[in-house]
C-alpha cells in the first residue's frame, strides 16, 4: 500500500531548507562520485530541485534533464513523477533525491521510472529512515515542520522489496547521519533491528539497475522409446 494518507508536504526547493541539509548533500554527492564512474548511457533525468543540486558529471551520461512538479527555476520540463511524460525505455538513468516522501504514492514513482528506464538502466534514490536519527529527530520540535511526516518516510528495506517487485536489482547501498558520531548506535541497531536497517543513519542512498532476464522455455520431458532390437531376437550377420 502506498503511503500516507497524511498530509504530504512539498517538496523542498534548497538542500537548506533540510535540517543539516548541505552536509548531507555534501555526503550524498560523495557518494555520488564514487558511484558515477560505472554509470554509462545517454540520457539522465533529475527529478525535482534536490536532485537537480547532486552531479553526476564524473559519470559517462551524457545529457541531464530536470523535471520538476512544480514550477521551479532551472528546470527543463514540468511533469508529474507519477505520470512521467517519457516512452518506455527512454531513459538510461533516474535520479530521485528524496522524492518518494514527499509523495502520497512512492511505489507510483518507482514504477514510472521502471517503465521509463531501458533494460539495464540506472536507478538512484535517497530518502529518510524512519527507524534511524531521522525518525527521531522528526519529533524535535524545531525540526518536526522541516521533515516530512514519519509515515511519509519509506523504509530502505521497504524500498528495495518494492525495487526487487519491479525488477530492479540493488547493487549499491549507503547512509548518512546527521553527524559521523553514531558507532554505538550503529553497533545496536545491526544487532536489534536488522530487519528495518542496519544503520540507524538519518539518511540512505541506492543505486539500482533493471533487469530483463529473458524466459527460457523449459522442453517437455518425453520417455525414450523402446528399443526395436532386443537380446532375443536373431542379427544378421554382413
């Protein structure tokens, strides 16, 4: 079931605007970095303002769109992600930094981009944890109206359930704090809650790629027929 029937915010238009926003696109564009190199194709799209401040200018695709669902500066399109305006198999790459929790239909988004991504395509997507430091700090009173909802917040292991549904195969993953003191932390939640995430981290990034493996018809197993000749039966001999 898709989430929230809450109330969904906007979608922030600055890194800023996030509580210890430019560290943590600080630490997803170095991830980014380390992941680019492997990425090849064409065609990249950026959806929304948060994806369209990360680079992947170190990777081997060539051209960038930004489509954004609200009016913005510097985009190029204007489109919803769950009706993306694009043929199947356009794309060669998606990035969506935090665009599933700000969303009442997340697993909407995600099939969109299956749909709009060729086989072998490059999915990456950044969100909240709800069960590490972001769904803590969710109910900070300073911070409550600059996060979303922690109903709103999808899960990693959540996310990559729905990833594998759709036929994506997840080759990297990774996760922020909101600081880089957490070792402890860390340690409790692999032991206690490895279901949920094994980082408490505030934050995770996934790079995906679709898979198409084709169907390969598995033959009807027939019995051998009888031997013709049998031991009794008299040979001629040449």
């Amino acid at each position: 079931m898709d989430t929230a029937s809450h109330t969904t915010l906007s979608p922030p238009l600055t890194w800023s605007s996030l509580p210890r926003g430019r560290y943590i696109a600080a630490q997803l564009q170095q991830r980014l970095d380390d992941w680019a190199p492997g990425l090849f194709g064409f065609s990249l799209l950026k959806v929304d303002a948060l994806s369209a401040a990360l680079s992947l200018e170190r990777s081997r695709l060539r051209q960038g769109v930004v489509m954004a669902q609200t009016e913005q500066e510097n985009m190029d399109l204007l489109g919803d992600a769950t009706a993306m305006p694009f043929s199947p198999g356009s794309l060669d790459a998606c990035l969506l930094a935090h665009v599933l929790e700000y969303s009442a239909h997340p697993h909407a988004i995600l099939r969109e981009a299956e749909t709009a991504l060729r086989d072998d395509g490059w999915l990456i997507l950044s969100g909240f944890n709800p069960y590490g430091s972001a769904g803590l700090a969710r109910w900070l009173p300073g911070w409550r109206k600059r996060l979303p909802h922690w109903h709103a917040m999808v899960a990693p292991a959540r996310v990559e359930d729905w990833l594998k549904l759709l036929g994506f195969e997840v080759i990297k993953r990774d996760y922020i704090g909101f600081t880089g003191f957490m070792p402890w932390l860390a340690h409790w939640q692999r032991q206690r809650c490895p279901q949920f995430c094994p980082s408490p981290a505030a934050v995770y990034i996934l790079l995906a790629r679709k898979r198409r493996f084709p169907l390969t018809p598995i033959q009807e197993r027939r019995r051998a027929p009888a031997p013709v000749a049998r031991p009794e039966m008299a040979r001629q001999r040449e």
